[in-house]
C-alpha cells in the first residue's frame, strides 16, 4: 500500500476480488484453472521479487554511493550503469526525464546545504580542469591528475595560497571524495561517477568553464585546448543510460501533468525541507500523489506527509532489509546528541513529543565529556553525520556552538519515530520504569 492508502498502480487484484479463469473448450475446467493460477502467483511473485530487489538496490545507491557491478552485470532497473575498462561497472539511480536536483530552484525549494559550498565548488571546478583533459569528450571517465595539481589549480583559481585556504580545498577534497563526485586515492584525483550524472545538454557550458580556468601555476592564463587523442582516456568506458525511467506511469499525462509529476518527486527527493503542497500541483491532487508514491516505491522510498507539506523517507521494510551505514562510533555520537539536544530539553517540557528538530543544541564541549572516544574520533564520526544530514553544527552566542539533528529526521515515517523514540528511552534511562515497559512490549 501506498502511503495515501491507495494501492499501487498495476498491483494484482485481491483474492476476494479475483476472477476465476473460465475453462477452455474441451477441457475439464479444474485442471487448467489450477495451472492458470499457479502461473499468475509464479508472475506475480517474480514481479514482486524484482521490484524489491531494485528498491534495494535503489536505498543502498542512495545511502553508501554507487553500486558496484561485476563484469557484463546489467544495471537494477531505473539506474545508470556506468562501463569500466575491464567489463566491471557502477550503477546510479537515474531521474526522471532527463530532470537534475537544480529544477529546484525554478520552485525556489533549498537543496541540501553543502559544507562551505564555495570552497567546494572550486576544489571540484579545479579537479574538473585538470581531469577532463579531453574537452572533445565527455567529462567522465577523464584521466587522473596528482592532488598537487588540483590544489595548485585551485590556488590559481583563488589567488591566495595561504595555509588556511590549503585546509579548506583538502577539506572541500575529502567531502568531494565520501559524496563520490570525486575519487582520491594514492595521491591522485579522478572524476567521480557522478560527474556521469552531468546532462549532456551541459557539457558546452562546462567546456567554456574549464577554458576559462587557469590551470596549476597559469596564474588566470587561458588554457589552450589538448589534441585529441593524446590524453590517455579509458576508451572502453562507457555510459549505458535506461530508456524511458517511469515512462509506464508517466506517458497517460499530458506535457503540463507529467511534469508537475516530476517536479514534485524531485522536490520531496531532494529538497532539505518538505514542501508545501500549494506550490506542487501533483502533491494536491490525489491521482497525480498516486503516480508518486508509485515512483518513490520502486526506489525504495515514500511519502512522508505533514501539515501541509510532504517529504519523502524510506520504506520500513525496504529499510530494514539495507541496515545502516553507520558505523559505532557515527551512532554512539548521533545518540549523544539526541539525548542532550531532543531527550533531555522534552523530559523538561521545552520539547513537544513527538518534535526530533531542536534549538537547543549539544555543546561540543559536552559531547567531548560524556563519550569515550579520542578527540580525532568523535571530530571524524561528527564530519560524517554532518555529511549525511544526521546533526546540523550551530553557532550559540559567543560560545563555540553544538550540535541539534539535521534535516534528515523530517524524512522518519511514524513508524521510524517511535522506533527512534524508543530506542532514545533505552539510551537516555535503561533502569526507568518506561524503559522496562519498552522492552517488555518487545519481547
């Protein structure tokens, strides 16, 4: 069931609801109805085993990066696969209709923030000029260039070349890395795979870009373009794209519904905050929600509604089925600051119920007191859950700020919730009378 109560389009009828084959002529009836049966629970079952599948397939791309493929393995339904040199591959989920997260800022919807965006969008135009060495080819693969280079470029492009802004590119160099759009590694930068996700429609505004960047120690000189041919790029890679992702659901529209449709999936994918249903059409309309929330669950993923607004979160059981990404130390800090953000400021009734958003932030010198992890530890399990929309770094007065939950817990279902609200009263109180009835209702 879809989250609006509805059934999911193409979803086979109910038993009570089912017709009984009629017999053919000459036949006996039962057998053939038998046989007839058997074969349609087969489908159906096959059918369903294949969507979740690629649902799962579609919550672990979108939660630890691209998937890796063995040699000649086609990409889950609805994703790109991306050709290495060797048969092997890489799969990212494909949008709909060719759209990119910035049709956004045509509904003026925030994306979600990137760490000191500036500085990282510099380091990766850096990378790009001293990757993409061919500008008479596609961005992806490119060819490696040393770290240093890429540094040197961003000095040139910046014109400082002070210790500080050193930091910050290395910086801007790692959160590039863990969100895959680049890949360091021994000393070398490449294009990540989701430089592939660049639509082609974009590739001359990114080659006027990268002639207009100096290259390391061109000092803002023009660069003058390679030949052809003498840049070392992985000829057999190649980009397979899926034809017509969701075209099934979105061809009985007409050109204003469908894209109505996909304005609002990108919006509740990919907005930092949930939406207001007055600035999207098809969040309003139940027919159109309908054809949603079918595209959400092939990935995995469903509405989330609220007053008024939507999101989107992942299905439980989907969910359930991937596990987490997280590693101890990521969780035991997330826990930390759930308990001094969220758990303590509701025991005092400065939170309502069921809020998981905070202004009352854990102090980083607090979460340094009541953990056992090294310094470096917690600052690296901190980086991660900012990264990964878990915790939101705040600033409070004149002290050195903390720590609330980030924007990813407006995408917890009801049922995420009150497993997070449970799992908060066995950390924050084990030995309380609420914390034996929590367990006791699971037993």
């Amino acid at each position: 069931m879809t989250p609006d109560g509805t059934g999911a389009p193409g979803a086979a009828p109910s038993a009570a609801g089912s017709a009984v084959p009629a017999p053919r002529p000459g036949s006996t009836g039962s057998g053939d109805a038998d046989a007839a049966a058997a074969t349609a629970a087969a489908e159906t079952s096959g059918a369903a085993k294949a969507s979740g599948t690629a649902a799962l397939a579609h919550v672990r791309a979108r939660s630890t990066g691209p998937l890796p493929l063995g040699p000649g393995e086609a990409a889950p339904p609805g994703m790109v696969r991306l050709g290495r040199g060797d048969g092997t591959g890489l799969a990212l989920p494909a949008w709909p209709d060719g759209t990119t997260p910035s049709l956004l800022a045509e509904y003026q919807a925030a994306p979600v923030a990137v760490e000191r965006s500036g500085e990282t969008r510099r380091v990766l135009a850096a990378a790009l000029k001293c990757c993409w060495s061919d500008l008479t080819a596609d961005p992806w693969p490119g060819t490696p260039a040393p770290v240093d280079d890429v540094l040197a470029a961003y000095r040139a492009l910046i014109g400082r070349s002070d210790d500080l802004m050193r930091n910050w590119a290395v910086g801007a160099l790692r959160r590039l890395h863990d969100s895959a759009w680049l890949v360091v590694a021994d000393g070398t930068v490449r294009l990540g795979p989701r430089c592939a996700s660049w639509p082609a429609a974009s590739h001359a505004q990114l080659r006027e870009l990268v002639r207009r960047l100096p290259g390391p120690g061109e000092e803002g000189v023009p660069a003058v373009l390679p030949v052809a041919g003498e840049t070392g790029h992985d000829a057999a890679a190649g980009l397979d794209l899926p034809e017509g992702v969701d075209d099934d659901l979105l061809v009985p529209f007409d050109e204003r519904r469908r894209a109505e449709v996909v304005a609002a999936f990108m919006a509740v994918e990919h907005a930092a905050e949930p939406v207001h249903e007055a600035r999207f059409p098809a969040l309003r309309d139940p027919v159109l929600r309908r054809v949603l929330a079918e595209m959400l669950r092939r990935r995995g993923r469903v509405l989330v509604s609220g007053r008024e607004t939507w999101t989107s979160g992942y299905a439980d059981d989907v969910a359930a089925e991937a596990g987490t990404a997280l590693g101890e130390a990521e969780r035991a800090v997330l826990v930390l600051v759930l308990v001094h953000s969220v758990a303590i400021p509701r025991a005092e009734g400065l939170l309502p119920a069921d809020s998981w958003l905070s202004p009352f932030p854990a102090q980083a010198e607090e979460l340094r007191r009541h953990t056992l992890l090294p310094i470096g530890e917690l600052e690296t399990a901190l980086r991660t859950l900012r990264h990964a929309g878990l915790v939101t770094q705040v600033k409070s007065g004149e002290e050195a700020g903390g720590y609330v939950p980030g924007p990813q817990f407006h995408r917890l279902t009801p049922a995420a919730r009150r497993r997070l609200q449970e799992e908060l009263i066995l950390a924050a109180g084990p030995h309380t009378p609420l914390a034996a009835a929590v367990r006791a209702r699971r037993r």
